[in-house]
C-alpha cells in the first residue's frame, strides 16, 4: 500500500465530539491546540471551515482542518488570492507522532485543496513549535514574514503555492 492511498480523510461529525475531547486532552495537542474550546454543532456546521477525522489503514489518529481565508473580517491572510485556504491539524495518537505520518497526510491533503482550485495554501504554526514548522517547510511552506501576534495568538504566517 502506497503512503497515499494509506490515509483517509472523512467529515467530523457530533459523534466525533468525544474523540476530538479525548485528543485535545494529550499534552502534546494541549501544547500547541487551544483545548478550552471543544467543538460544537455550530462549529461543525461553519461553511468556512471543513472539519475532518484522518485515519490510517482504517483507524482515526489525526484531526485536520481547512478553512477559507477570506471567510473572517482581518484575517491575517486574507490578502492571498481568491480561493486560497488555510490549514490546521493535529496528530491525537501518541504514538503515531514523529514517524513520518504528519508530512504524508498533510501533503495528499495539499494536493486534494491544490486540484479543487486552491491558488495558495496557508498556514499559522506557533514560532516554538518546530516540530511542525519543519514538516511544513518539508512540504514546500515559506514563511510569509516575521512571527506576529493575532486574534488566535501568536503565529509564525506561512504559504505553499501549487
């Protein structure tokens, strides 16, 4: 099996409510996941935002979620192109952390935004969190410019083009 063809991506839904609780409970999510605002119905029926549950052979591991940049008053890429948008993601398995599943289903998600239209891919990783700024310069991401504060906190701006 293919490192490609090994991930899936489904729609999260209210009965993933729980798992997503249970993940954002771990330490390494709590570091770098603002955990104090579990998800709701409303959040799960956002038009801007697309919420999903990534699984690996069958077995949910990660959370991940794309959004339209453009979708918020001053959001901090809202000057990239038309159709441009921005991703999120977590891995809540413990022991899925640091062997190469990251990069591989950040990326064939990059391509499914990159071949539904999607000019630019952005990103908002906190400075500190290495570990993630490097899987994303792994993937082609350039820093869009210093680090800066935002209305979801501090973030280092970043951006991919197909």
């Amino acid at each position: 099996m293919t490192a490609a063809s090994a991930y899936s991506f489904r729609e999260a839904t209210l009965d993933d409510l729980a798992l997503l609780r249970s993940w954002q409970s771990k330490p390494h999510v709590q570091d770098w996941w603002d955990a104090e605002e579990p998800y709701d119905e409303a959040d799960l029926a956002d038009p801007r935002v697309a919420r999903w549950i990534v699984s690996n052979n069958r077995q949910p591991f990660a959370f991940m979620q794309d959004y339209t940049v453009h979708g918020w008053q001053d959001h901090h890429f809202a000057s990239l192109p038309k159709g441009s948008r921005g991703i999120d993601q977590y891995i809540g398995a413990p022991e899925m952390i640091g062997v190469g599943h990251g990069s591989a289903f950040i990326g064939e998600r990059l391509h499914a935004l990159f071949d539904a239209g999607a000019p630019v891919i952005a990103t908002d990783p906190h400075p500190d969190n290495h570990r993630a700024i490097a899987v994303y310069r792994k993937l082609g991401f350039e820093p869009l410019g210093p680090p800066r504060e935002t209305q979801w906190g501090l973030i280092l701006p970043m951006a991919v083009e197909r």
